[in-house]
C-alpha cells in the first residue's frame, strides 16, 4: 500500500471512528434524558436537524443556526437536536442509525441532498415526518420548504446586469446540483433582461466541483474568482457557501464588485460586495417550528421567494451612494417588472 493509500485509509477510519464516538455520546445523552431540559412540564416535541453539510462559516449554516436558536427560545416545547455529517457515499447509513436510536417525531433535512435519501427512508419510518428544506422531494411522505432559486439568482444577475461597465459579468456555482443551476439560469434571466448596453452581455460561468465540497473551498473561490476578474468581469455572483468567501476576498484584493449570497455579507468587504441576495432560512425554520409547535403542519409543499419575504436584498448600505440611486431603483424594480 502506497503511502497516499494509507493515509486516505486512516483519514477514512478516523472519520468513521469519530462518528460512531458521536453516535454513542448521543444515544447516552438521549437514554439519560433531553438534550435540552427544561422546568416546564410540557409536553415535549422531539426534533431532530440534519444540518447543511460542510463549513460552518457557510452563510447557509449560519442562517439556519439563527433560525434554530429563534425558534428554541419562542417554543421550547421542541426539543430540537442538531447532527452535522460528513458526506459521504453512507450518509443514509449514518441518518439511520440516528434515528435508530432516539424516538424524534420530526426529522428535518436542511440541504438539497437530503431530498434522495428521505424519499428512500421515510415509508421505512411511517411514525416519523420528514421535512426536506431548499429542496423538492418526490415522495409524498416527506414534506418539502423549498426557496424560489431561479428568482434568487434572477435577484442577483439584476444586480450584476445594472452595475456592469466592462459588459462582462461572472458565476460561481458550488456544485452542479439543481439547486445551483436554477440559481444560475435565473442570473442569465436577469442578465439578458436588464443589460445597460447595445451589446449582450458576456458571462463568464464556472463551478468548483461536482459534489458538496465545492461549498466548502474558499481557496477555489478565490482562484476562479481572480480569473475572471483578470479576465474584464468588474463583478461576480458566487452561488457557492464558504468558497464564495474566497471570490469576496478575491473581490476585495482587485477592488472590484461581488453580490453576497444567502446571509447579509455585505460588512465582509465594504464596498465591495455591493448588496447580498439573503435566502431567509432562518424564517423558514421559525415558520416551520410555529407549526410544529402547534400542531399544524400540513402535507403541502412550501416555496418561499421574493413575493412572500423569502427572498431579499441586503440594504445596500456601503454601496447605495456609490452606484446611485438610478441603478438601485432599477435593480430593486427589475423583481418587479420581470
């Protein structure tokens, strides 16, 4: 065995090691009692949250992780646990084998991949509901809280279109998953609709892998950011968690333009991310957990988006005077009139 095989062999086994230590510290701590107590006598909701995959400083996780917080403190009558994984090919592997050892009434997904393995998991558990959110599921057993991202990307490629003077705008997506690529089709919407000039715009499009690891390599997102900028884009929109991090650091280095992208990003790089497209996952949850609460969650589908507050702009607050208020006007309209 080669000395690279090795140390992918025993990465893999620290990893798997890791979990099943995890795995059993939380069937303990379920055997022993809440993983929250509390004085109230209540009766008590059991949840338990499968969280986005991958960096924390992913400005998804952390809208989610605001969102849960929010709801712990407005219905305490949940008792909400948080497992983060590591993907892999056993994901459905290791979601099992937390449910198998704790009595969760509710078990809630938060990222695209989930969808797939709720819809094999959920008639195996038919006392459990599924919740799938920023996804559609196929089976009707496992309801779906999904985010209009055709119109975020849209949002964001309005943006791009308006503050352009070189005519030459950039993607970033993550990872090739539908989720992405909605994002990116709504951004050549935009683009083609709102574009300043007589000539078309050109858009310069990459994504940085073809799995989830391309939300979580900042490095790449600099890389291709800072190509694309010597290339004659002015500004980006990078549809990609934690690496979208490395296309602002790479923004701020050039002086050039970025839009921010599921949380207000736009106090990372003043001035330079021009606003952020917030994808209000913390609503969402809060929505989601008022529900639960009260025993009111119905079967439907649920799609947020800019009609209903799902989907917003930051404030453009380093940046309004910057591009005046001609182009915010239009920007803001383009969500309008499209």
């Amino acid at each position: 065995m080669s000395a690279a095989s090795l140390k992918n062999t025993i990465r893999i086994l620290t990893l798997r090691t890791l979990f099943f230590a995890a795995l059993t510290v939380f069937a303990a701590a379920l055997s022993a009692g809440p993983l929250h107590a509390r004085d109230s006598e209540e009766a008590c909701i059991t949840a338990i949250y499968f969280m986005p995959v991958g960096s924390m400083s992913n400005p998804f996780t952390q809208m989610a992780e605001v969102g849960l917080q929010i709801s712990d403190s407005l219905y305490p009558q949940i008792r909400a646990s948080r497992v983060y994984l590591y993907f892999d090919g056993r994901m459905s592997d290791y979601i099992k084998s937390m449910l198998s050892v704790g009595d969760h009434a509710y078990v809630i997904g938060i990222g695209s991949y989930y969808a797939k393995i709720f819809d094999d998991l959920a008639d195996a558990y038919p006392h459990k509901k599924f919740i799938v959110i920023d996804a559609r599921a196929e089976n009707k057993k496992v309801k779906s809280i999904d985010f209009d991202n055709f119109e975020a990307g849209y949002m964001a490629g309005a943006a791009c279109a308006q503050i352009t003077t070189t005519q030459k705008i950039g993607f970033i997506g993550g990872s090739k998953d539908k989720v992405i690529l909605d994002f990116e089709n709504g951004f050549r919407a935009a683009a083609a609709k709102s574009k300043t000039g007589s000539k078309p715009l050109e858009i310069l499009s990459e994504y940085i892998s073809e799995g989830v690891e391309g939300y979580s390599d900042p490095a790449s997102g600099d890389r291709i950011a800072s190509a694309m900028y010597d290339k004659g884009c002015d500004i980006i929109f990078a549809a990609a968690g934690a690496s979208g991090l490395g296309a602002i650091e790479a923004a701020k280095k050039r002086k050039k333009y970025i839009v921010g992208v599921d949380s207000d990003q736009d106090s990372i790089a003043p001035g330079c991310v021009v606003t952020s497209v917030i994808k209000r996952l913390d609503n969402a949850i809060i929505n989601l957990s008022k529900d639960i609460a009260e025993n009111r969650l119905a079967a439907e589908s649920v799609t947020y988006g800019f009609g209903n507050a799902g989907l917003t702009f930051s404030a453009f607050k380093h940046t309004k005077s910057k591009i005046g208020r001609k182009k915010y006007d239009k920007i803001i309209n383009s969500m309008f009139t499209r």
